[in-house]
C-alpha cells in the first residue's frame, strides 16, 4: 500500500490505515492466508526434501565421495572402515621401500606432483607410486604425507592434550621424560593412538 502510495496510484488523502484501529486480538487470531505459488513452492520443498536419497546411496552411485585431506581423522576412518587411513598407509610402505635417502621429510616434493597425488588420494584411488614420476621425485611423497598431517582439523597428538605433550617434554631428565610422553600417548584417543 506504501508503494502504490508513493507512486499515486491513490491520493493519500482518499485511503485511510486501519491497522491502529482493530483491536490485537482480532489480527493475532487472523491466519495469514499463504498464496497459491507459495503454498506450491512450500509442497515442492517438502516433497524434494523427503526424496532425497540417503548419504549411503550417494556413496554407491559414486556421486558423493568423502574427503581425505582436511577431514577429522576419527570421521575419515569410520567412513572408510580402515584401521590407519590409507593414504598414510600407501605413502609409508613406499617410503620405508624405496625413500631412504637423507632428509626425505625436511626437503619438498614438486609441488605438481604432490597435487596429483592428493587429487587421486581424494578421488577414493590409490595411486600407483611406483611410477616413474614417483620414483624419480621421492621426497613428494613425503611431502605428501606431511600436507596430510597439517590438514587435520584436530592435530594428530590433538589440541586437547597439548598442554600436557608440552608437559612431558619439558621434562628435566630423559627418563622421566619417556615416561611422561608414554603415559600422554596413552590418553591419545584410538585413531589418533594408532
């Protein structure tokens, strides 16, 4: 009514706002009528909403697919069923196999072929690491297995236990210090433990 106000569509003077005039308990009471495009839309809503299909089916169809990279570590697991993701599991047996060589976590793969391997990684594929490509450029996979680590959301030795980790290696001998770190590794939940 503002609007068609505004523009002159009526003169102010001919239209009258009853609003203040009914009493609150009568527009309280009034159902506020819902449109017949907007009651469509509301049914269309519902209706989408009910058949969507379930996580599960989305995963058969291969249309959903989980993340690796950047995913809590317990999550991850519980959705793939393993025991240690398998991106840690692949990248170490090939390390302890073909990576000793000095410093095959200090220095960096390249970065391209670190971006091939998490794509295949994060595309539920193992690579073959074998590969020439691989082979010739180690340190990537160790790189690889760091760029898992730092996207954890929760740290593997976890924000929780923190303090104490910080605790135990502060400690004044190294006896007592395996002991601290021991018992602080102990408290690690069970994915993060494994």
């Amino acid at each position: 009514l503002f609007v068609l106000l505004q523009v002159g569509f009526f003169p102010s003077e001919c239209v009258e706002l009853i609003n203040d005039k009914v009493p609150q308990s009568v527009t309280n009471s009034v159902p506020k009528p819902v449109s017949k495009k907007h009651g469509k839309l509301i049914t269309f809503l519902r209706t989408f909403m009910k058949s969507r299909p379930t996580k599960q089916k989305l995963k058969q169809r291969g249309i959903l697919k989980e993340r690796v990279f950047g995913c809590d570590l317990g999550e991850h697991l519980l959705n793939s069923g393993h025991d240690v993701p398998q991106v840690l599991k692949s990248c170490t047996e090939f390390i302890e196999k073909h990576g000793i060589v000095d410093g095959i976590y200090r220095l960096s793969g390249i970065a391209s072929n670190i971006q091939k391997l998490r794509h295949e990684f994060d595309s539920e594929q193992i690579p073959d690491l074998t590969k020439d490509i691989y082979i010739q450029d180690i340190h990537c996979v160790g790189s690889l297995c760091k760029l898992y680590f730092r996207e954890l959301p929760n740290p593997l030795l976890t924000y929780q236990l923190y303090e104490k980790f910080s605790d135990a290696v502060s400690a004044a001998t190294d006896e007592e210090r395996l002991v601290k770190i021991h018992d602080v590794i102990q408290q690690l939940p069970p994915p993060h433990y494994r």
